[in-house]
C-alpha cells in the first residue's frame, strides 16, 4: 500500500517520528493506519516502515533512544529478543515476555504489550465465549504469548500448544499462564480427536510470511461454531482457507492489528486513537 503525505502534511523540523522494527516489514499496514491517524488529528508525527536484521536488535533499540524517536513497534520476529535491551517493562510485557510496543519517556523506553489487548478485543468482536472452552494454539513465537495471555483473561479451561519446534512451545508452556496449557505437535492438529471441543483454533505462525507449507489441519472435526482466527492479515491463507471449506467462521488478524495499533496510539501520543479513521486504512 502506497502512503503518501499530503501537502500540507510536510515533514517538518519539530515532526515526531515512530516506526515499526521487523524482518519483514514491507507487508505491514501500520503505517498507513498511523499516518491515517495523524493526519486526521492534525498531528505533526509521521510513522515509518524499519526492516531490522535479527544481528542489529540491541543497534536498533539504542537508535529508538539516540535519534529521539517517540517509540516503536515491534513485529515478527523480534518481540522477544527486545525485551532485554528495553530500561523498563511493564507488568504485563513481563509477564507475557513479548514486547510490541516501546514508548521512549525522555530517553528511558519503556516495553509494553499491545497485541494482547488487541486479541481481546478480536474476541470480543467474534462475541466468542471461552469461558471453560478449549483452545487451540499453533505456534510459540511473540505473537503466541499475547494470544495465551488473552485466552486465560477470556476465561479458557485449558489450551493446547503446537508448534514446529517442540522445545519452544515446553519452554512457553512452562510460563505462568491463567489456563492449563498442553503442549502438541504440529501433526496432532490433523487429529479429529484434537480438534473435537475447540471453541477457538489461532494461527499465530508466520509460515505464510515465510513461504512454507501449512501443517494439515481437521478443520471439520471442530464444532460448528468453532472459531478460526489467523493472526497474519491482508493475505489469503492455507488456513483460512480451510477452515472456510469446512463451513467454519474465519477472520484474519485485521481487528488485532487496528486495537493493537490504537493503543500504541494512545501510549505515544496522550491521544485517543481515531478507530474508523485507522480500520478505513487497515
Ligand atoms: P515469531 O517469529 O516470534 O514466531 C513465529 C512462529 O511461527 C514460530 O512459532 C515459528 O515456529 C512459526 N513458524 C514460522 N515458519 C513456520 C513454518 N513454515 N511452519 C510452521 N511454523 C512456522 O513471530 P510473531 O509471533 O511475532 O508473529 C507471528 C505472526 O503473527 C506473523 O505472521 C505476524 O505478522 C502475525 N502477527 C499479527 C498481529 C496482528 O496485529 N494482526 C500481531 C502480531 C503478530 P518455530 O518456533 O518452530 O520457529
């Protein structure tokens, strides 16, 4: 998506700039939502794409501080290796050990947690009720911690785990969590007998990023009013697409990423988050 600044949106000497750091970047729609924002409130920010190599996190992070930055986000695949070169972190980055978000205050940055807000809230559009429902999982990188922290808010009775790499999702299970969570491996997903009382199925992997197969799933074995959610958004996926073959509800992660953003909004700017202004851009 082509973004550009308007005439009388002109960078100027006092512009405050943030950014979003990742590999990659260039699929990403934050900043055509942000720049939306901005623009609409009349604000002198502007919001910037960072391709960020994972062997120049820490250079990356010390940049947010030496250029003044107002904050970042943080996308696939750095949520976690952040959190080390953050000066703070708030209870719940902690507790989640993902950051998202970084808000410089006065040249101390401070890591935040957004996408489990913006989770929530994709639960809450879905009018899903989880209270005492399984949930199911696929993958263990960032993005799957704020997933789990929400599905324990929500109310889940129990969670299972699948991810390609095994020792990932024990050390992920092995965290604190409000729900019981048991760890799978990618091939039990083509179990019915896995699938059979899942009121919620989550792709938090970055598998169509990268290109690679998508692990078989028995996407019919679920009940009818099971709910499949793809955290990855703006492209058709392996996944959605069966899920839908199966009749099933299918959403991409386009609610996460507007909620997620608002608040990030928020956190930089002091300012309440123009939602229609950044969904009509997403
Ligand atoms: P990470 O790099 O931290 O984790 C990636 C995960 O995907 C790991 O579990 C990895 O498994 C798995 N994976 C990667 N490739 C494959 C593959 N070919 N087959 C199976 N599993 C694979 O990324 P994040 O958690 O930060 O992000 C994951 C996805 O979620 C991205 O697509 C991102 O865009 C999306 N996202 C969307 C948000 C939104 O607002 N809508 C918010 C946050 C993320 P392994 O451990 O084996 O390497």
């Amino acid at each position: 998506m082509v973004n550009v600044l308007s005439s009388d949106r002109l960078i100027s000497g006092a512009t405050r700039v943030v950014g979003i750091l990742g590999d990659p970047v260039a699929h990403s729609r934050s900043p055509a939502m942000h720049n939306a924002a901005f623009a609409a409130l009349g604000l002198d920010w502007v919001y910037v794409p960072f391709p960020v190599a994972a062997t120049d996190v820490s250079a990356a992070v010390a940049a947010v501080r030496a250029l003044g930055l107002a904050g970042v986000n943080v996308t696939v695949p750095h949520k976690q290796a952040v959190l080390a070169h953050c000066d703070a972190l708030t209870p719940l980055a902690r507790r989640v050990g993902a950051v998202n978000t970084i808000v410089n205050r006065g040249g101390r940055l401070l890591g935040d947690n957004t996408d489990v807000h913006g989770f929530a809230q994709t639960l809450r559009a879905a009018r899903l009720r989880l209270r005492g429902r399984h949930a199911v999982v696929i993958g263990a990188g960032g993005a799957a911690r704020a997933v789990l922290a929400a599905l324990g808010a929500a109310g889940a009775a129990r969670i299972t785990l699948a991810n390609r790499t095994a020792a990932r999702a024990r050390a992920l299970a092995a965290r604190r969590w409000c729900a019981p969570v048991r760890v799978a491996a990618l091939a039990a997903l083509a179990d019915p007998a896995t699938l059979a009382d899942a009121a919620l199925v989550v792709n938090t992997t970055s598998a169509a990023l990268d290109g690679g197969d998508f692990p078989a799933v028995a996407y019919a074995a679920t009940p009818a009013g099971c709910l499949f959610v793809d955290l990855l958004y703006g492209h058709p996926t392996a996944f959605l697409a069966g899920a839908r073959r199966a009749r099933r509800r299918a959403e991409d992660g386009g609610a996460m990423l507007l909620h997620q953003g608002a608040r990030a909004f928020t956190l930089w700017t002091g300012r309440r988050a123009p939602l229609e202004v950044m969904r009509g851009a997403v």
